[in-house]
C-alpha cells in the first residue's frame, strides 16, 4: 500500500491480517482492530488517512466510524502525514521526574519543530505521550518498534546522528 488512494494491501500482507482475523470466532472481526490498524499504518507511511482506515473496515466488516473511534483514541495512531522518524517522548511522572522535560526540549532545539510537528524535510516528527511501559529505566522515548531507554541529550545526538546517515527510522510492521 503506497498511498491513500486505491487502497490495497499486497498479497503477503492481504494473508497476514486475514490470520489475524482468522484468530477471532465468527462475528468477532473486530477484535483484530488493533493488530490491523498498526499494520495499515505501516504500509501507509506511518500514518491513517481515512481511506485507509476505510479499508480497514472494509477488511473487518465493520462500519468505518468504528475504525475512526479506536484510531483516534490511541496516541500510537497518527491522523495526520507524519516524518520518516516518529521520536516519543514519555512525558509521565517517572520519565518527567528523570528529564523527560530536557530530552524534549532537546529534539526541539536540534530539529527546530515542536511536538505534533514535522521538519520541513520530512524527516522527523516529534510527539509527547503518556506512560511507555519501562518507567524503570526513565527517561524513555519510542521511535518506530525501537524503545530507547536512560535516555540523555548525548543519547540522542546520537540517535539523531544515525537516523540522519541512515536516512532511515522505521515504520516497520511489527508483525512482519
Ligand atoms: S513514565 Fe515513562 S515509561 Fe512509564
């Protein structure tokens, strides 16, 4: 799938979600929601654009209101075109407490945009989100299937350094 236009997912993938449905009892579609809408994000660039989150109701019998609803519920689904690099940044009490709040300000000093936004090149997006699940080892941010932990403004000079020369992130489908 390589726009939001004529939605198709390839065969490979086409197999992939009807095994994920295939795991619900009859009528029960639905429940693959989750597993679906980040595989459609995936193959949509990183983000859901209507079309796409229409297809995915097509895919699950349901009405696309109900895609809407979950899609916009969860801060781990973006609406909106999003950089080759999402970077985000935990900003719940233990990352907060441990310099979430300097990591932040960091990614907005070096790539000069601010969270919900995207660098002129396309290449990073930035965004703020509640409790990663590895309070742990605070600060964390999230970038694609990456969690990047004990974070430090020299961590991620370094981070950003590599993402630069790779001139990659990845939004790749976890469950590829
Ligand atoms: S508070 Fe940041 S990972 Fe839990």
């Amino acid at each position: 799938m390589q726009n939001s236009k004529n939605i198709e997912f390839n065969t490979e993938t086409l197999e992939l979600v009807n095994r994920i449905i295939s795991r619900y009892p009859e009528g029960r579609q639905k429940s693959a929601i989750l597993p679906v809408l980040h595989i459609a994000q995936s193959e949509n660039s990183g983000w859901l654009s209507s079309e796409t989150m229409d297809y995915v109701a097509c895919l699950l019998q349901i009405q696309p209101i109900e895609v809407y609803e979950v899609a916009s519920f969860y801060s781990m689904f973006n609406l909106q075109p999003v950089g080759n690099c999402m970077i985000e940044v935990c900003q719940t009490g233990p990352c907060w407490l441990n310099g979430a709040e300097d990591i932040l300000a960091h990614f907005e000093k070096r790539l000069g945009i601010k969270p919900g936004e995207t660098t002129a090149d396309g290449q990073f997006s930035l965004k703020t989100v509640e409790c990663l699940a590895a309070c742990g080892n605070a600060p964390v941010i999230q970038v694609g299937t990456e969690y990047h932990e004990k974070m430090t403004t020299g961590k991620a000079d370094e981070l950003l350094e590599k993402w630069q020369s790779e001139n990659k992130c990845s939004h790749t489908n976890p469950y590829l």
